[in-house]
C-alpha cells in the first residue's frame, strides 16, 4: 500500500504491482504541494493495482489543490493587508 501525507493527514493512495506506477500515482499528489518528484513528466498508470486505487488518488489529488487553493487564499489575504513603501 502506498501512503502519502497531505495537510498531517495520511492519505492510503492504494496498491501496485508495478513500483513505477506508485511513483507516478504519488506524483500525481507531489506536483500539486511542489515536492520532489520521481518523474519528470506525468506517467500514466497502466499496471494491476487495488481495487479503488484510482479512486483514492483522486481524493488525495482533490485534498492536495484544496490544501494548496486555501494557502494561495490566505497568502493572498495577507498581501491584500501589508502596504509595501516603494523606495
């Protein structure tokens, strides 16, 4: 089973026969938060993996922008109140 963590909650991302496909359904949630990948371009997952794998790395990834959404909401929101002197 492969686990990823989003926000200090642990996401189960399901299971693969084939590690690179478990590298490339953990960088469909990496390239999201901005961390490190194992590939370079998306992979698409082609071998036997458990029954709703599929389904738990589309949760995960939906958790990931909604994560990543609320940041860039609260980044904005604090920019919206410091007033930057130009020099």
């Amino acid at each position: 089973m492969l686990d990823t963590q989003i926000n200090y909650k642990t996401w189960n991302l399901g299971g693969y026969e084939v590690e690179a496909d478990a590298a490339a359904a953990r960088d469909m949630v990496a390239r999201i938060l901005g961390l490190r990948l194992n590939f370079e371009r998306p992979r698409e997952i082609t071998g036997q993996r458990s029954e709703g794998a599929d389904q738990a790395v589309a949760d995960a990834v939906k958790a990931a922008n909604a994560l990543m959404l609320g940041r860039h909401n609260l980044a904005s929101s604090v920019l919206s109140t410091v007033h930057v002197a130009k020099a």
